[in-house]
C-alpha cells in the first residue's frame, strides 16, 4: 500500500517535471518546468487524496454492498 502511495505521488510530479524540462529545452524557456513540477504536485496530491478516502470508505463498512443501491450484506 505504501508503494502505491509512493507512486501516485511521484509518477505525475517526475512526468510532468519531465515534459515540462523538455519543453523548455525546445522553446528555449526557464518557466514551463517550473510551472508544470507544481502542476503536477498538484495532481499527485489529489491522487493520494482520493485514494487515501477510497481506503476509508472500504474499511468504514467492508460488508455493505452500496455499488448495487442497497444496503445488503454480502453472503
């Protein structure tokens, strides 16, 4: 669990760093990394966020089967 919070984190700050050096390198700009590492710590954020809320809706009822629209319990 912790190496997916490890990559949700990491994946999109490196990749958009990355496009974002790439595309400095090509328009001969010093901003575009800068702008696109924050956009993607952005994101990153948001996906541990969403993961770490979809662990806890898991753990609050394991037995509630709420993706069928009842509140029936698993056999």
């Amino acid at each position: 669990m912790m190496f997916q919070f490890t990559l949700f984190l990491l994946v999109p700050i490196l990749g958009m760093g990355a496009l974002g050096y790439f595309l400095d390198s090509k328009l001969g700009t010093k901003w575009i990394a800068i702008l696109f590492f924050f956009i993607g710590a952005l994101a990153g954020f948001r996906n541990i966020y969403r993961f770490a809320m979809s662990i806890s809706d898991d753990k609050k009822d394991p037995d509630s089967n709420e993706s069928e629209g009842g509140s029936e319990k698993k056999k």
